[in-house]
C-alpha cells in the first residue's frame, strides 16, 4: 500500500500552519484543552466554574489565574508559539493534535521542523465543486511563477499581489479583475451539462493548495468535503 505523502513544515511555518487552522474552524474547546498544557505547562488549566467548563491562563509568575474565552484563548497559544521557543518534537505532539493527523519531527535541508502525514487513502474525489466555491485561497509563488513562464495572462489576472510585513508577497486568488473582490466561485470552474458534476479547465496548472485539498481528513470534515465518505456522489 503506497504511504500517503507529508509536508514538511520549518518551526515558524508550523506556527502559520496553526494560526490558520485556528483562524478558518474558529474555537475548537477539546482540542484546545489538550494541547494548552503543551504550550503553557502550569500556566494553564481548565475546570468547571458555575456549571460551564472554563479555561484559565497566567500570565506571568506569581500573577494567579484568569478565565479566558475560547476565542482570547487561541490567539494567546499562537501569540507564546511565536514567542516561545518550541523544539520540533514539542512542535509535532502539538500538530498530532491540532490536525489530526500524524506529525513527526525531522529536518529538511539542514532546517529543523516537522512532518506532516497526508491522508489522501480513501480519498475519492466527487467533483462537486464545493471546494471552487466555498473557500478562499491563496497560491504559492512557485504556482505564480510557473503561471507567468507558460504565459498564462488568462490566470493571473485572477491573482492579486499584497504586500505584507518584511517585504513578504502574498498571493490571492481568485480576485476579480473588474470588482478587485473575492470571486464567489473558481472562474475556471465549470459545470458538467445535465449532471451535478464540475471540472476544472485548468487541471494541468491548478494551485497547489487545489492539488493537496483537502490533504487531512479533518480538513475535509470541517470544510464540508465528502470525499471520504464511502457511498456518496
């Protein structure tokens, strides 16, 4: 049985990779009590208070405990990753947890970081389309550049350039070249006549983050893939 592939993720790509799970699912309460140990040690605890259980953090030596929501409670994780700094056989128990997936330490390139399990066994594409239209993207700047070398202008006028801190690109897609808004759906997405079926007409050059969706099975879970459910399309 072929292995599914991994991704390796250098220590602080590992925290993007964090802060975007955290950012798309909103507040994830039995994840975030599993892994808040993890990052805070004693600085972190969780209890019932009044009936509900409640989440406490201290910030500081000494300071005592303060509730926290769960909403304040994920931006402070991520905050003490970036602050902190975590080995990678830390980084990928915390990742095992977060992604649902296997996730080991390891090196790539010299770079210290960890490995992230794909789960694409059992993955079946339904071509319904949902991905296209529901979720925004960005591409890589390998996807751009390949784009630009094939002459692709029809591409990348859907591609738009935003300039981040330290002088980091990033780039969107699908952006409307007349509006300058988010595309409601993929504008190389379209539907098969007579069936609920979709195709993509740019297959050969779809971004990557097209190519590896949904990559884990809880990906495909929470953004409402059907791919792994045996029976369905």
């Amino acid at each position: 049985m072929p292995q599914d592939p991994a991704n390796f993720l250098t220590l602080s790509q590992a925290v993007d990779a964090l802060a975007s799970d955290f950012g798309q699912y909103g507040p994830q309460s039995a994840m975030f009590r599993k892994i808040g140990p993890l990052i805070l040690g004693k600085d972190f605890k969780t209890g019932m208070s009044s009936g509900r259980r409640t989440n406490w953090i201290r910030r500081m030596e000494g300071c005592p405990h303060e509730p926290v929501d769960e909403t304040a409670l994920g931006f402070y994780l991520i905050h003490m990753l970036e602050t902190r700094n975590i080995n990678a056989k830390d980084m990928a128990k915390i990742c095992t947890l977060v992604f649902e997936t296997p996730v080991r330490p390891g090196k790539f390139k010299g770079e210290s970081g960890v490995w992230v399990e794909g789960q694409e066994a059992g993955f079946v594409c339904r071509r319904c389309g949902g991905c296209c239209r529901r979720l925004a993207n960005t591409c890589t700047p390998e996807d751009y550049c390949l784009w630009k070398s094939l002459g692709r202008d029809d591409i990348l006028a859907w591609v738009k350039q935003e300039v981040l801190g330290h002088g980091k690109i990033q780039y969107r897609i699908w952006v409307d070249p007349r509006t300058g808004k988010s595309a409601e759906s993929c504008p190389f997405l379209v539907g098969q006549p007579g069936s609920d079926l979709f195709s993509c007409t740019i297959q050969d050059v779809k971004p990557l983050i097209c190519r590896e969706y949904p990559f884990t099975q809880k990906h495909a879970r929470l953004t409402g893939c059907p791919g792994f459910t045996p029976g369905t399309g």
